[in-house]
C-alpha cells in the first residue's frame, strides 16, 4: 500500500511503511461495521418485530452513540493511554459486541451487542485517523491530503464489499452467519494493526509530553473553539447522510430490485455509496480540483466542504421525488435510487473526506484525538436529530424528505458563512518517536 489508488503523486510518492498496516486494518474494521449496520433496521424488522419508524429510531440511536463515544476514547487516548493503546485495547470490546449480535438474536441482545460496539467505537474512531496522520514525517506535510484519501478510499473499499455479500447472507442463510462474518473481519482487522506494531510513529500522551506552544492559531483552547464552529453546521450534513442505511433502505424495500433475472437485497443497494466513492475520491483528486486550480480558481478544504453542503441537499430532493412517485402508486425500479445516491457521495466526498484533513490539520499537535472525537460528536448529533424525528413521526412520505432537505439548505448557507469567517493557521503534522 505504497501509493493511493488513482492519486497523483508528489515529490515523495511512498507512504511510511505503517500506512499498509493502518489502511487495512481499516477497510477490514470498515467490512465488519458497515456488513453489520446494512442488515440492521432489516433484521429489527424482519426478525424483531419492530415497526418501520421504531427501526429506523433505534438505528439512529445506535449510530448516534457510536459517534458520541469517541470524545471519550479521544480523551483517554490524547491524555493517558496514548492512540496506540486506546485502538488495541477498546477495540476488543468491539469484536466482543459482533459475537453477541450472532449469538444471542433477542431485543436484548440487540442492546447488549450494540452497546458493546459502541464502546469499541470510542477507541477507534477518534484515535485511527488521528494515528494514521502522526505516521507523516514533518517534511512530508504534502502526503497529508494523500493519506486521508487514500484512508477514505479503504473505508470505502471495505463497506463496498461488506454491503454485497452480508445482505444475501440475511436473505440466504441466517442472521447469525450474517452476523458473525463482520465479527470476524473484526478481529482480524484487530490482528492486522496488532502485527504493525513495531513500525508505529508514537506520539506520548499529554501527561508524557512537553506544554504545547499556543502557536499561529492561539491558544489551544481557542483553536479547539474556531474549528468546533466550524463544525457545527455540519452536524446536519449528518442528519441526512446515515439515512441510506435506514430510511433510504426501507424506500428500496417498497421498489422493483430485479436486475438481470437476479432480485437483489435491499441492503445491497447501500453498496452504491460505496462504490461511488470508490470511483468519485479519485476523480476530484485527478482531474476536477485540478482543472479548478488551473482555472484560477482556489480550492480549498473549506470551500470544498461548503459546495458538498449543498450538493447534500439535492440528494433528498430527489429521494423526495422517488417518494412521490411511490405513493402516487407507481412502480419504480430501484435504479430510481441511483440520481439520490450521487448527489450524497458528492457531498460525502467533499464534506466527510475533507473533513479528515482539515480536522488533523487546524488541531492543536496534543488534541489531535479530541478534535477528532468532536468531528464524530457531530456525527453523532446528527444521527440522533434523526432519531428524534423519526421517533417523533411527525413526518411520513414525501414531508419526510422535503422536511430534512429545507434543514439541509439552511445549514449549507450557515456554514458558507463560518467558513467565510474562519481563518485557517498552517500546521504541519509531525511524527514523533516515542520517548
């Protein structure tokens, strides 16, 4: 895993040697959550009894906590453990939650599981990304963007993969083996990152290292502040993007899935936003920022992330549209799917991915994880406005979508506005040996 897939190369082309470790690991932990959570509100409703609105409401809550976790994981890892630990040690929890979903199939093993996976969550989520980006020596700052792309291209590879074969396993074989599966590429994303151990960059927690100078940025409680405003907005941005795995799901359950003679899951049809990543990550990277550039025009992360905002919002215009067509009582293919699905990577692409880069970057070099477990707060946030609304069912069918696009479009416009606002400080990563 030397170079990124479809990435343009610099004057340094080759990642660190640890990168291959982390990029795996991460696609084999990104198998086992996304194979879990494209069969969720399916197997809550198909096996659980649970009603459409309480499925998707739990499903919510449950990706709510996943991403609420981390700023404690990030706590832990930025203040006594250090990242390297946090990830090991927390992410055995992980494994642990995935055996209990395959073995104990109740409405209580369902919390048990999930809770357990939650927890895992906290470890890895705030401290993968953060750790990937200490592995980037100080004079390579210009593999940064490289690396997240490369790290968002992994993700993606192994969600892709996960939401084509874990939903016919639910259909085909039994919930367990659907289950189990992402339990064990779990653990072996466990083993994989445990294996790299003695090629890790270590940067010491902040009871073992030296007071951090304010910087450019001032001080590190107010860079912390600047970037949390920034993050925000987008908290809405999340609101709507989780919801191809629950309410976007559901709207293909109701749709024609016939394609050449073959009737594929509802669950596979999430496979789209991962595959479309997989293609649009590299052709930004390739060939649209750099003919903007020649162009004259500046591109940056911030206007980069303010453009996906509003891109998000024809997504749910045109799930919308989809809607209306269903309950006018037509049936749609669910190719119908795909012009919602596009619009979403887009936004993905330029809103998740930049984030990464902009969140390591603008972050003070001890508060890395923390910054990080904020940007999943925000995730987290988002996940349960959508939990509350849908638990509110105040809004069925089309109102639904029209309902989440308007938020949407008022969100996009206040984030154009912080990031007009926002004055980005210059911040190279390091990479420190550990003492």
């Amino acid at each position: 895993m030397a170079e990124c897939p479809g990435m343009p190369e610099t004057a340094t082309s080759r990642f660190p040697p640890s990168i291959k470790f982390l990029a795996w690991n991460e696609a084999a932990e990104r198998f086992s959550y996304y194979g879990m959570a494209s069969i969720l509100v399916l197997h809550m409703v198909r096996n659980l009894g649970f009603a459409e609105n309480e499925a998707v409401t739990a499903y919510q809550v449950f990706t709510g906590a996943v991403y609420l976790m981390p700023i404690f994981g990030a706590l832990l890892a930025d203040r006594y453990w250090g990242r390297y630990n946090t990830i090991l040690w927390l992410s055995l929890g992980y494994v642990a939650g995935h055996a209990v979903l395959a073995v104990w199939e109740s409405a209580w093993g369902l919390l048990v599981g999930l809770s357990l996976i939650s927890l895992g969550a906290g470890g890895l989520k705030p401290c993968a990304s953060a750790f990937a980006g200490d592995q980037i020596p100080a004079e390579d700052k210009g593999l940064l963007a490289r690396l997240y792309d490369l790290y968002y291209w992994m993700i993606n590879l192994g969600s892709t993969v996960s939401t084509l074969v874990i939903p016919l396993l639910l259909d085909h074989v039994s919930a367990r083996v659907a289950f189990g599966v992402p339990g064990v590429a779990m653990a072996v994303a466990l083993l994989v990152f445990w294996v790299g151990r003695g090629r890790y960059v270590h940067v010491p927690p902040a009871r073992h290292a030296p007071p951090a100078a304010a910087g450019p940025g001032g001080s590190a409680a107010g860079a912390v502040l600047r970037i949390l405003a920034v993050f925000a907005p987008v908290t809405v941005f999340w609101a709507l993007f989780f919801q191809y795995g629950s309410s976007w799901t559901l709207q293909a359950e109701r749709m024609d899935r016939h394609l050449f003679g073959f009737q594929i899951a509802a669950g596979n049809v999430q496979t789209l936003d991962a595959a479309m990543v997989l293609t649009f990550i590299p052709v930004f990277a390739v060939w649209v920022f750099p003919a903007l550039e020649r162009r004259g025009v500046r591109v940056t992360a911030l206007r980069k992330m303010a453009v996906g905002m509003f891109v998000t919002v024809l997504s749910f215009v045109a799930a919308g549209a989809v809607e209306s067509a269903l309950q006018g009582g037509a049936t749609l293919h669910v190719a119908w799917q795909i012009p919602q699905y596009v619009f979403l990577v887009i936004g993905e692409v330029l809103v998740s991915v930049t984030a990464l880069e902009f969140a390591f970057s603008q972050a003070p070099k001890h508060l890395r994880s923390v910054v990080m477990g904020l940007w999943y707060v925000t995730i987290s946030a988002g996940s349960l406005l959508t939990a509350l609304v849908a638990w509110l069912n105040r809004f069925q069918g089309v109102a639904y979508y029209a309902f989440f696009a308007a938020m949407m479009l008022v969100a996009a416009f206040v984030f154009a506005a912080v990031a007009r606002w926002y004055r980005p400080v210059e911040a190279a990563p390091s990479a420190e040996a550990a003492a």
